[in-house]
C-alpha cells in the first residue's frame, strides 16, 4: 500500500469516528487528528467535505457565518415589551372569615368587594418602522394601553397599544422615536419545509436570544395546534421557542422576516408556531390605520367528517339531520340572526366549495370566508338531501 492510499485510509477513518468536516448550528468544526497521526493531504479530502469560505457575504446559507450575520442583522431592531394589566381578584384576603368556604355560603352578596391586583408579562417584538411602529402578539399586550419597550442597545421607551386583533393574535406598538433599526419582511407564502429557520427574542427574560432550526410544516391549522379560535394557517418550526419569544421574528437564512412566534405546544418537545408574515402585515397595517380589524364573518359552526366521525354522529338521536357521507365540511349549528341563517344555509348542510373553489376541510372554509369581503355577495356550494345547490350569502363583521 503506497503512501497516498494509507492518507486516504486515514481520512476515510476520520470521518466514521465523527471527525469530517461539517456545520452544525453555523459553526465549522475541525476534524479530530490525533496526536499520533499525520493530518490527511487536503486534496484527498472529498469537496463536500472540505471548509467553505470564512466571510461570504453573498447571504447564501452556505456560508458558515449565516445564522450570525441574521442575527447581527436583525437583533438591533427586536424589542423586549413588557406589559401590566389589572386582574380582578375574588378570593378576600385570608386573615377575613370571608375566606372560609363555610362563610362565602352566607355572604356571597355581602363580601367585600373584588380586589385587583397586577399581572406582569414580557414579550417580544419587532420595529417595522424607524419611526417606530412595532409589531408583536396580542397576547403580549391585551389589555394594556401602554407598555415599556426595551431595545438591544438599552433604551427604554413607553409605548402606545395601537390596536389588538386577538383572532389573529396580531398587534401593534407605537413608541416616540426615530432613526430606529428596522426588520427586512420575506416572502412567507415562498416557504418549503425543511429551510433554515432563525428565531430571535426575549425567553425565559434572557434578552435577544436567538435560537435556529427548519421550517418544520406549513399551513397548520389553528385546530392542530391547539388555538381552535384563531383564524391563522400557522408556520410550524422546531427552532427553540419558549415563553418571552412570543411576538418576535422568526427569519429566513438571508435574515427577512419570515413570521411571528406566537405558540408552543406544552405537551410536545421542538413544536413551535409562527403566524406567516403576510398575515400579520396585512393585519397590522389595518389596526395602524383605524386600531381594529373586520373579519368576516358567516354564523355557521361546522366540523370536517371523518369515517370516525360519522359513525359517531349516528349514534345520535337527537340530531336533527342524517349524516350519509365520511367526507366534507358539516355544518352543525347556524346562529340565528347570523348572514347564514339571513341566507338560508341549515344544520346537516354539507360544504363543497366556497368562491367556486372546492374545500375538504373545516379550515379551508374559514380560510376562504377570511379572503372574502364583507357585504358583498360570496357563493357556497352545498349538498343539501342529495341535492347539490349554490347559496350567495354577504359575509358580515364578526361581533365584537
């Protein structure tokens, strides 16, 4: 065996003991050489396996310092909001005989009256503007009409709830600054599972943390990921997030944002979610512009059926329709002086197509309905008895 097929033999040997070349979270990692051993000749080892350039500024992900240069790119213009609102507190303090259970029984009207003590809360956010409008979660800021925002350079700015819509868990800051670092939005409607995903924020009160992982899913429904009231197609991630990380950026390799982290699964381990960016611009610039938004808005409760399903509703004989299908959207209760029940549609109605666009899925439907306008006329198709037919209902502004 010549010299050059033992380095060969070496190299090979490295890389099945764990010490080839690679990246792993943006870091390069040399190889293991060990002291007894020559380093392998450079042009025998395989180019895959072989150290990109240190500095390229090309934002190309391939490039070791990627996640860094994201950070570094974004980082100035995250936020830490911190917010307090008033609890109203029923329990009397202990030391009054109202605090017995035995006593409540016989004061119930006469108890004191509630008191109220304060809940404190951080979150994240992030600067659209350099004059200082900020993005973040509803639930950072519900029920707040100011708040402390904290910058990564250590200013500190009261800041003004704007608007909140808490059906898309959107809101949005207002703090009196200028010349202030801003994000770069992406593209979220661009995605594909499986691309670098980068989140920055404020966990656990640890300032400007940034985590990094994959674009894990898209398109999760508000039902899958546990936050049935919400009208968002969430982006699933399995880059850290934990509480304090709710209304910061989610990014792409090149550093745009991409979404808002906004939940976690407490019974799941590398399961966050992100609201797509396009939602949440298109939610914050109209809570910017008048502090609220409309959604539309139907009145009909409806569930996607299943063979499982089905059968159980079968079962029930207080139904007052049949059900004789295992697939599509059933619409089981309509409420009464709602645009449906004003349209027609009834309980034991089945959903086909909504806009002349076929749906499969409870959740296509509230996606369809989201995109429609309120007031003007929008055509659902149903099967109603075995007969197909097409009702025009005028979507309206889902009550306060």
């Amino acid at each position: 065996m010549n010299v050059t097929t033992k380095q060969l033999g070496l190299a090979s040997l490295l890389l099945l003991l764990g010490g080839g070349l690679g990246i792993v979270g943006g870091h390069y990692l040399a190889p293991l050489v060990l002291s007894s051993a020559r380093p392998p000749n450079p042009s025998l080892i395989p180019t895959q396996f072989k150290p990109l350039p240190i500095g390229n500024d090309s934002g190309n992900p391939n490039d070791v310092n990627f996640i860094a240069k994201a950070a570094q790119k974004v980082g100035p213009a995250v936020v830490r909001i911190d917010a307090a609102k008033a609890i109203a507190d029923n329990s009397p303090p202990a030391e009054m005989p109202f605090a017995q259970p035995f006593f409540r029984r016989f004061f119930g009207k006469d108890a004191p009256i509630p008191r109220e003590h304060i809940e404190r809360g951080t979150g994240s956010g992030f600067i659209l503007s350099s004059d200082g409008k900020l993005l973040t979660n509803a639930h950072v800021v519900e029920g707040s009409e100011q708040v402390r925002v904290t910058l990564k350079d250590g200013q500190v700015y009261d800041g003004k709830v704007v608007g909140v819509d808490a059906m898309t868990d959107v809101a949005v800051v207002k703090i009196a600054a200028n010349n202030l670092p801003t994000v770069t939005l992406g593209d979220s409607n661009q995605l594909m599972p499986g691309e670098w995903a980068i989140a920055i924020g404020n966990p656990m009160g640890l300032d400007n943390t940034v985590t990094v992982g994959i674009i894990s899913a898209l398109g999760r429904s508000s039902s899958e990921v546990g936050v049935p009231d919400k009208r968002v197609r969430f982006i699933q991630t399995d880059a850290a997030i934990n509480p304090g990380n709710s209304g910061g950026p989610l990014l792409n390799a090149q550093g745009e944002v991409i979404g808002v982290n906004t939940a976690i699964r407490a019974d799941g381990q590398g399961l966050g979610f992100a609201i797509p960016i396009q939602t949440a611009q298109r939610i914050a610039e109209q809570l910017f512009q008048g502090g609220k938004v409309a959604h539309p808005y139907l009145g009909i409760h409806m569930v996607t059926l299943n063979p499982d399903l089905r059968e159980e509703l079968s079962r029930q004989s207080n139904l007052p329709f049949k059900v004789d299908q295992d697939t599509g959207v059933l619409i089981v209760d309509v409420a009464k002086n709602s645009p449906a029940a004003q349209a027609g549609f009834q309980a034991g109605d089945i959903i086909l197509a909504v806009g002349e666009q076929k749906v499969q899925t409870a959740a296509d439907v509230q996606e369809k309905v989201e995109a429609s306008q309120i007031g003007q006329p929008l055509a659902v198709q149903i099967k109603r008895q075995q007969q197909e037919q097409i009702i025009a209902v005028s979507p309206g502004a889902f009550p306060q």
